[in-house]
C-alpha cells in the first residue's frame, strides 16, 4: 500500500503525518486488496478539510470531510472510509449464489 500525505495552505508535520499513517491502517483489517492511497488535508478560512482517494482492485474510493479541528475530520474522514470500504468489499463477495432467503413466517 502505497501512502501519500499531502497538505493544502498548511504544512504537514510528523505528529499529522504518523497520525493518518496509524488511522489509514485501519482499512487494511478490512480490506487488503488496497493498491493506493492519497490524503490531502487543506484549510479554507477557518474550516479543515481531509480528503482520501483509495485506489482498491477494481474501483476508486474518495472521501472528504470538514470540521473545525484537523484531527476531528481526519477521525471523520476516516469513519466514512472504512464504511465505503466494508461496502466495496460487501458487494464484491455477494456473488448470489442462486439460493433464496427463507423468511420466516408468524
């Protein structure tokens, strides 16, 4: 997994950039078939702004988020990424194998 942490009007420390490597890693216990990811965090007047693109096998996942503290929207960022993900991953093995849904009757 390749990762890419960029910053828009405001620079990148250590502590934000080992901070998003630790949140990112999440997605990983849910889906390993990530190729690429790109975060660009930015800041317009007095709003934070996290922005992921995921590059997994077959399809591109991109995810923004805004709040008033940096870490907020990157735990919000992130929050959003892993449902995408566990959706992505969802769909690909819901294959329908041909069997129907027994529903139970009162």
């Amino acid at each position: 997994m390749n990762l890419t942490v960029t910053g828009h009007h405001i620079e990148v420390t250590p502590a934000i950039r080992d901070y998003v490597t630790e949140k990112v890693k999440k997605i990983t216990r849910h889906f390993d078939q990530v190729i690429d990811v790109s975060v660009t965090l930015s800041v317009e007047k007095l709003v934070q702004k996290a922005e992921v693109n995921v590059h997994v096998s077959g399809k591109d996942i991109f995810v923004q988020s805004e709040d008033a503290d940096l870490y907020a929207a990157i735990d919000s960022l992130i929050d959003k990424l892993d449902r995408q993900v566990v959706k992505h991953k969802e769909k690909n093995s819901d294959h329908h194998r041909g069997g129907k849904v027994q529903v139970a009757e009162e």
